[in-house]
C-alpha cells in the first residue's frame, strides 16, 4: 500500500531535500517501517502524526495515510 | 568571515599548537568584533606578503627571514626583541609576546584553518616566490 | 585552579572598596563551577536577612577545565532569589568564563553594597570600583557599550550589565553577559541593583603554559570532532531551539495564550523555520564553542514619518518565543522580537516576564483587575499594549506594576486567579507542558527551573509512565547535573560530554579524578544544595500546583493533579533518605 509522508525542515538533510513523498509500504505495517525507508535514523525522531494524531511508532497504517515525522525536542 | 561565528576556536589552538599555551594573547591569529559584539568579525592574521616583506624590512637583526611563498620565518635566537616588525606591519598582523619578548610570528601551518568549526578560514596554494 | 591544588576565589567588599584573595584547597572536592559556588554560597548566604539585603553575597563561578575544551563555556552565578526567596542559581555563557580563565580566579563573592552606581573593572593584577552615577538608567545595550570604549581588553574582555529593571530591582531582573548571552532566571539582576552594582569588566590576558600539550591536545582534538561531526551539536546551530515550536505545537505541548491551550493555531507564523526564512541574520557561539547556537533576528522598524526605518537585532531562542510569543498569543515572529528588544535593554528574565504577563492578561479578562491598574487594556496578541506593560513593570509604574514586579506568585497572592498564575514555587513556568516529568522536576528541581534535571526530557523519552522511573529519573540526573554544571559544560553538549569522555579531559590536564569521585562530587553538591535550601525555609511539601496545569492537556495527554502530588511526595522521601544516608 501506499502512504504519504512528510518531513520538517530538520529532516531533509536525511531525505536529500525533500519534505514530502509518497512510498510503498508492506500492507498493515507500523509507521516505524515507513519511517525506516524515509532514511532518518530513528534516535532522531521525536514522535510521528498520522492523519494529523500523535501516535506510538508499532501505529498500523493503511492506504493512503498522511504521516508526518517530528524531531525530538531538545534544550538545556 | 561573514561565517564566522566567534567561537576563537582558531585562536585557542594556535596558541594551543604553536605555543603550547592556553593564553588568547599568544595566537598569531586574532579574530575581532568591530564595534562590539553587534558588530562583524574580522579576522587579523599574517598575509603572507610575497616579494616585499614590510617586517623583514624592518628587522634590524636579520631575524625575519622570508618564507618560500610568502611571508616571514622567525628565527628566534636572532631577534633582540626590539619590536620594529610589529609597527612596521601595516595590517598589524605581528603581535608581542610579552612574557617571551619576541613577536608572535605565523607560521601559516594551516591549524587555525582544520579547527574553523564553519569553514571562514582557508589554506591556498601559492608558488614559491623566491 | 587548573595545574594547581586549590580554587583561587577572589572576594569583593562593595561597601568598604577592598577586596582579599583566597587559595582554598578545601573547595577541590566540590570540583569547581556550581560545587564550588554552592559552598562559597553556604558559607556567605544570610538566611536571617532579606534577599535584597546588601550583606547578602553573589557568588560566580567558572569550572575545573573551563574554555580549554570545546562548549566548556559556562559561568555559574549564586545567590539569593528575591524570586523565590530561596536557592537562586544561573548560568551565562558569553566569553564571561573565559575572561575569568585568563584573569586567573575561579570563583567570585562580591558582598556589601557601594554607597553610589558603580562598577567594577576586573583585571589579573587590580579590581577597579569606578563610578557609574552616570550610568545608572541607562539599557543594559548602552551601558555596555560606554564601557567598551572606557575599558582597554577588547577581544579578551567581558562586559555583563544591568538595565533599569535591575535598578529598580525587579525580582526578575536579568544580568546581561556580551550583549548576547544572559544570567537570566532568578533576579540575579535586581542583586546587583541592591549593591548599586551596574556592571562588571573581566579582562583576561594570563600567560598559562600548557603543562601535557601532547595528551591534552589528543583529547580536545577528540571532543572538537565529536562536536562538530555529530548531528546532536549541528541542531542546535542549524535553525537552534525554537524547532521546538513546531513538534510541541503538534504534540500539544506548547503553553499558549496562559496555557488556556496546548496547541497555538498561529504556530506557523513563530516556528524555527520562520524565523530562520524572516528574520534571521547572524550566529554567534561562546567564547570556545564550535557550534554557535546564537541566533540573531532582524525586525524592521518605523521611528519617524517619511520613511524613517532602523533595523532592530535581538537574540532569539525557544523560550522568548515561548514565553513573549504563543504564551501571549503573539501572532508574528516580527512581533516576538519587538517584545524581545525591550525585555533585553530593561534587563529582564524573558520566560518570567512572559508568563507574569499572561496571567495579568487572564486576571484582566476574568475582572480580577481593571485597567485603572493595568493601564492599559492587556489582551492577548495586542503586542503594542504589552510592549508599555513591559516597560511599566520595569520602572513600577504603579502598585499593581510593583506586584507584578515580584512574580507572578507574588500578584495572584494580591489579586487572586492562583490557579491559573503559572509557576513552580514561585519561580514562573518553562515552555514545556510535556507531562509530570515537567512537573515534578520543575518543582522538585534545587531551583525550580526546567533545566535542573531537564524533566521535558524524560516525558519525551519514557516510553510508558512509570512513577518509581520518573522519580529515579529526575533524581539520578538532578545529580549527574550537580556534577556537569561544576564543570560548567553547556548543558546543550550534555550529550557529547558523557562520562568517558569527562574523565578524559579532566585526566589529561593532570586532575585524575575516577568515575566513583564524579558521583561522589555530585552527591555531595546537591547536598549543600539542600542544606541551603532547608537553612532558608524551604518546604517541598507545602508547595501547591497551579490547576490549570491539569485543565490543559500535555503533551502526554491529560495530567492528574493527585498524580502530581503523589510523585512529589515520592521524591521527598528519596531525598530525605537520600540526606540520612
């Protein structure tokens, strides 16, 4: 199946510039496996929305879903 | 320059690897604000004069010797501390080390350059001119 | 002293106009920086006497390896908090620590009060008192500049300031360090205004041979890559902190508007990238610092008809957009820096003021307060009314100004609306509602500041809520900060500077300290840490949580207020085990 995903600014520095794409992914699979194939290490990323709710990384996708990957917040 | 960010790291390791000393003063390389920290960072280090050397000009004891490519060679068992080549240094690249009482002469070994954390600095690569 | 077998601490008589130097061996087992700082603190600090007392002392500090490795770049200030009348403790970068390097002292008391504005003018060989009568009223921007053409050192100098805020001893009052870098939280600043103490001047130009150049350049070399070729250092370089605006607002973790909301519907408009894309126009780093996480921005201003524009620049971080953006509702990045510029030049702490300024604007809608007090009618968004509210607090225009000036405790005590007047015991919010890491470290936290034992972190990076594991958390790095911030290491490379790679630093400038001595030398400062507190009269138990904190959903979600109140029950029993032991 397919999803959308998309990136913050942060990010495209592991996605050769690109903050949205379209990818195939095995059907029922989580968004960590979506994640994995945008090329951002995992320590790096905070949380992920899919359809714009904050889900676990084991969330199961399905066709056509927006996710969207955010940076961990950092600070002091 | 307009990279530059402050940091001194440039200036730390100078003094570091070429005066094994902690002290900003004893670089060869000095980066300043002008105007205060709102203002821009300029970088004062050895340009390497080719052909005509103002410090060796000024050297009354042959201290200064020219350096193939550019610029001078401190030989420090000549130098009588008398600090002609400072003044004589229209960019006022050439500092005074105090404690050793001998100018504080750059070598052009590049380590300020492998230390700029935003690539201000460069090495060139220059013909000999002697 | 770094290669030497003692702190050298120089004291300072603002009263009388001397000064006495002291070479402490015994301060060597608290390290240096905050260690050190909490001892000197303890023997100096009067529990007896007001905090804006003249007999009470700062107290600053620089660390055991201080500038010679990367981001070592800290100076740590000690005092008491006219805030919250308890430990007050803050940290400044800048070129401050280097300047005390080179100037040869690792820790500062400066006591009594000078009879007329003055300040001081520090060197490796004098400690000037010099008049500042001239001075006094001016923006902390100004001052520092007069004092750079009047003092010789540029380029081997720090400047740190007060504003008018300080003078008039606002209880948040900021020092500022180097234009851009800041003693912001406590009211380290209005401290200096009780002593009449304007600035300070530190020149550093020390001769300081290096004693292993071979084992000690080996290390830095190592730590230099390990900054600059890692992705946890170039974040905060790249668009800096406020990329938090964006994954808070989305995970709904961003105070806004008085934390009436977790989410701020104009985050956009205030996020890292738009103020990268708008207004950015400079970095800067600390003296010793490859990474340069000081982001300047620009914002264009009209001062007069006809075209008559200047361009403004303020340092922006997470927390002013934070505290001066989404916790007033302020709707541009443009506006967030016009309420920037005039926090900075009256010296003021940006995240208290932000928050104080959000409950009066609550308090003024909820008709607690009326405009005959505030002056102006305070709404959230309405940057202009906010900027005249600022500079009201400032100078104390009125009574209510006056309250405003002590916190926001202080207000809601006056004029009510506790439940939604948004401090951790006294000391006013952080921009992290990210759950009960948040706060119970804040709360529990030796200063109660989120920086204490980074609580965000933990709500961030637990994977399911645990009670026993976040109370563990925050107590084990409680401690592990007690020992980085003797250092003092900027806390953004806390993650760069583990254990190892301390042990190496420290041991190749020849202090050949074990890992057992590193947790020792923790413990034993958060222990003073305390003692002082307890000397003070402070309470863990008496202190109440705002409500609103669990009417608006976290970043975890919806928090319970037992909840809360439980965890910090918890934690006071593992300190109080933890101070028998």
């Amino acid at each position: 199946m397919r999803i959308q995903i998309s990136v913050t600014s942060w990010f495209k520095r592991f996605t050769d510039g690109i903050a949205e794409m379209e990818i195939e992914v095995s059907d029922g699979a989580a968004a960590v496996e979506a994640v994995l194939k945008t090329g951002i290490p995992l320590k790096e990323i905070g949380f992920v929305t899919v359809n714009d709710m904050k889900v676990d990384m084991d969330h199961l996708l399905h066709e056509g879903d927006r996710l969207r990957a955010y940076p961990t917040i950092i600070g002091g | 320059m307009n990279k530059c960010i402050g940091c001194f790291t440039c200036m730390l390791t100078c003094s570091g690897v070429n005066r094994q000393n902690h002290s900003l003063s004893k670089s060869a390389i000095r980066v300043k604000t002008s105007g205060g920290l709102q203002g821009k960072f300029i970088s004062v280090v050895c340009l390497a004069c080719r052909d005509e050397r103002a410090c060796a000009e000024a050297c009354p004891s042959g201290a200064l010797e020219k350096r193939p490519g550019g610029g001078v060679m401190l030989k420090p068992e000549k130098c009588i501390g008398c600090r002609k080549c400072e003044s004589a240094c229209i960019v006022s690249a050439v500092s005074y080390d105090e404690n050793e009482n001998k100018p504080i002469i750059c070598k052009h070994c590049g380590v300020c350059t492998r230390f700029c954390p935003h690539d201000c600095l460069r090495m060139e690569d220059v013909t000999n001119d002697l | 002293m770094i290669y030497e077998g003692y702190i050298k601490v120089l004291y300072i008589d603002m009263t009388t106009g001397k000064i006495k130097i002291e070479n402490r061996k015994d301060l060597c087992e608290y390290l240096g920086g905050v260690g050190v700082a909490t001892k000197l603190l303890e023997e100096t600090i009067r529990p007896d006497l007001d905090p804006l007392d003249e007999n009470q002392p700062i107290v600053f500090a620089i660390g055991a390896a201080s500038s010679i490795f990367p981001v070592i770049t800290k100076t740590v200030a000690m005092f008491r908090s006219p805030l919250t009348g308890e430990l007050g403790e803050s940290y400044a970068g800048g070129r401050m620590a280097l300047t005390m390097f080179l100037a040869g002292y690792d820790a500062m008391v400066i006591q009594g009060k000078a009879k007329k504005p003055s300040y001081l003018a520090i060197t490796r060989n004098n400690v000037g008192f010099k008049d500042a009568r001239a001075f006094w009223g001016m923006s902390s921007d100004e001052v520092g500049r007069v004092i750079r053409d009047r003092e010789p050192g540029g380029g081997k100098r720090s400047i740190i300031r007060i504003g008018p805020a300080g003078e008039n001893m606002v209880h948040y009052a900021s020092v500022c360090v180097d234009t851009y870098r800041h003693f912001g939280r406590l009211g380290l600043g209005a401290v200096f205004g009780s002593k009449n103490l304007k600035a300070i001047s530190i020149v550093g130009d020390r001769n300081l041979p290096i004693k292993n150049f071979k084992e000690y350049f080996k290390v830095y070399q190592d730590i230099y890559k390990k900054v600059t070729d890692t992705e946890i250092m170039a974040k905060y370089h790249d668009a800096g902190t406020p990329i938090n605006i964006e994954p808070l607002n989305a995970a709904g973790g961003l105070p806004t508007k008085n934390l009436k909301q977790n989410v701020f519907e104009h985050g956009d408009k205030i996020s890292g990238e738009t103020f990268a894309n708008q207004n950015l126009v400079r970095k800067m780093a600390c003296t010793g610092c490859p990474v340069g996480c000081i982001h300047i921005g620009q914002f264009r201003r009209e001062f007069d008809k006809g075209h008559e524009y200047e361009a403004v620049s303020v340092g922006y971080d997470y927390e002013l957009i934070f505290a001066l953006g989404s916790f007033l509702g302020i709707k541009t990045s443009d506006e967030v820096l016009q309420l920037i510029e005039p926090v900075e030049h009256l010296g003021m702490d940006a995240m208290s003021t932000g928050v104080v300024l959000g409950w009066a604007t609550e308090a003024f809608a909820k008709k607690l307060i009326t405009e005959e007090q505030t002056l102006v009618p305070l709404s959230f968004g309405n940057t202009a009314n906010y900027i005249k509210a600022i500079e009201y607090i400032a100078a104390k225009k009125n009574e209510f100004y006056t309250a405003l000036s002590e916190g926001v405790e202080k207000a809601s005590d006056i004029y009510g609306g506790k439940d939604f007047a948004m401090a951790f015991s006294k000391n006013e919010m952080a921009g992290y509602h990210t759950g009960y890491g948040m706060i119970l470290g804040s709360t529990v936290g030796a200063r109660h500041s989120h920086l204490c034992n980074g609580g965000y972190s933990v709500d961030q990076s637990m994977k399911e809520f645990n009670k026993e594991k976040l109370v563990d958390a925050i107590f084990a790095e409680e401690k592990e900060r007690c020992m980085l911030n003797s250092l003092v290491i900027c806390l953004f490379a806390r993650k760069v500077y583990d254990r190892t790679t301390i042990l190496a630093a420290l041991n190749s400038i020849g202090n050949n300290l074990t890992d057992e001595d590193l947790t020792a030398i923790g413990e034993r400062i958060y222990k003073a840490k305390l003692r002082i507190k307890k000397a003070l009269g402070y309470d863990q138990m008496s202190v109440r949580l705002p409500k609103r904190l669990f009417e608006t959903p976290s970043y975890n979600g919806q928090l319970n207020e037992d909840t809360a109140y439980e965890l910090i029950a918890m934690y006071n029993q593992k300190i109080e085990e933890f101070m028998a032991k």
